[in-house]
C-alpha cells in the first residue's frame, strides 16, 4: 500500500476517536489536549490577521471540525481531506457543499482563491514537503496566510517516549506470549491500525524552506510537554494546559513537541 494509502485507512478506521477530541473543554489525556490546544492557537493566529468574511480552507479538515468553528466566527471555510470517511462525516455533520476529498499535493482549488490555509496535522504524514508548500501558496491569494503545524524534532519529551517504546517492543510480544500461554489460550491477533510514516522537523531548516517556496514566517508557537509513555497511566491534560502559557516564550518553548508557524504567501 501507499503512503497515502496507508494514512487514508488509518484516517478512515478512526473517525469517531476523531470527532470526540474536542468535545471536553478540559481533556484530561496528553494527547486530546495537544489537538485542542493547536486549535486554540491556530484561530488565534487566523483572527489576529483576518477579518470575519476571509475566505479559509482548511487542508487535512478530518471530521470537519475546525471548518465549523471557522463558520461559527464568521468566516467562509472550506475543508479537504484524503479520506472519503473523514469528509463524509464532515458533510454530514456541518455542511454537505463545503467538503470535498482532496490531496494537499494536488489542492482542488483554483490559484489565488484563498485569505488563508490552516494545515494542522498533515505535513508529517507527507514523504516530501515542497510539492504541499508550493499547492498552499499556489491557491492563497498575494499575502494570503497559513497555519501549518508540525512535529519538534528536539522536543526532550519525544526521546524518552522512543525509548520506553524500544523497551515496550522487545518485550510485549514476550509478557504478552506468556500470559496466554499460562491461561491456556491462544495469542489472538493485535489488531493494531496502520503503520504510518511521522516525520519531525527542526525549526531553523523547516524555516529555510518555507522561505523558499515564499511563504514568510510571521508568528511561532511551540506547545505540549508531556510524555506519551505514560499517558495511559495519569493524566497529563493540565500539565499540557500550564505549560500553554510558555508556547510563545523562546527561552523555554523548544521543550514542546508541537509547533506552529504563521506564514504570509509572497507574490
């Protein structure tokens, strides 16, 4: 399977873990509250350059979510994903002619049709970055915005978690063998969903390259600590929430796992 292909069923076969996330104004997992806190500072960022009326397309919309609360505040939003599922929830829920299925290589937009791009957990799942770059510049119009997240490739947090996973995957197969064997019974299969790639990226080249494709950096957050290891195990909600208020603060905001950077297209 492809790339894509492989983000596509693992988008599809988890719609409705999608649509509950921002239903608790206080999530209490590490991993709920970083998706609301993106959202949180991505509508920021957007309102603090746009009047309501722009025009806004959310890119990777999933279950249509954002595009709403855009509406909500007055904007016009349109959303695109890569899967059917997520956009045919999306239709179903907020509105049936402001979704569509679309690849963020290949935006089904004409040039120059949009104030302003969110892109919030998309570019990581992506092999490449500059032919998705080059499609936002593409349909904002002359100093159009975007909001793009990614993933923090010196986050601290992020290697603790990798190695408590390299000593989980050595040795769950076993404790997990053993403890069906004493009980008599067969190992039943993980049922795991799919493998994706998930890429990290360094502040000062995902910079570089974002100037070269003309879209100019005007704002940047980095928010979330927290460690994924052991989520399952306390909750790390309004630990994630505290450490929001150092999300603009240089000196102590590499620590976060997850970035933000408004960009203004150059035309």
């Amino acid at each position: 399977m492809s790339t894509k292909g492989q983000v596509d069923d693992l988008f599809t076969k988890t719609v409705e873990d999608w649509a509950r996330f921002y239903n608790d104004p206080k999530p209490r997992t590490m991993n709920d509250q970083n998706l609301v806190s993106r959202r949180r500072f991505a509508l920021e960022m957007i309102e603090g350059k746009l009047q309501p009326g722009a025009n806004v397309l959310d890119i990777g919309c999933g279950t249509g979510h954002l595009a709403a609360e855009l509406m909500r505040r007055g904007f016009t939003a349109w959303g695109v994903d890569l899967s059917s599922a997520m956009v045919e929830y999306a239709r179903e829920h907020y509105s049936a002619d402001r979704f569509r299925v679309g690849d963020i290589e290949q935006i089904p937009f004409a040039d120059n049709t949009f104030d302003a791009v969110m892109c919030l957990g998309v570019m990581e799942y992506l092999e490449k970055d500059e032919l998705a770059l080059r499609e936002m510049w593409r349909v904002l119009k002359p100093g159009g915005m975007a909001v793009i997240t990614t993933p923090s490739s010196i986050c601290p947090f992020f290697y603790v978690d990798m190695a408590f996973r390299q000593a989980r995957f050595v040795l769950r197969p076993v404790v997990r063998s053993l403890r069906y064997t004493w009980r008599g019974k067969p190992v039943p299969s993980n049922g795991e969903l799919p493998k994706v790639i998930h890429r990290r990226y360094y502040r000062p080249r995902w910079l570089d390259l974002l100037h070269s494709v003309h879209l100019e950096a005007e704002d940047w957050v980095c928010h979330s600590w927290g460690f994924y290891c052991v989520d399952r195990f306390c909750s790390q909600g309004a630990f994630c929430r505290a450490s929001d208020h150092f999300a603009r603060n240089p000196l102590i905001n590499w620590l976060a796992s997850d970035q933000l950077v408004l960009v203004r297209a150059v035309k």
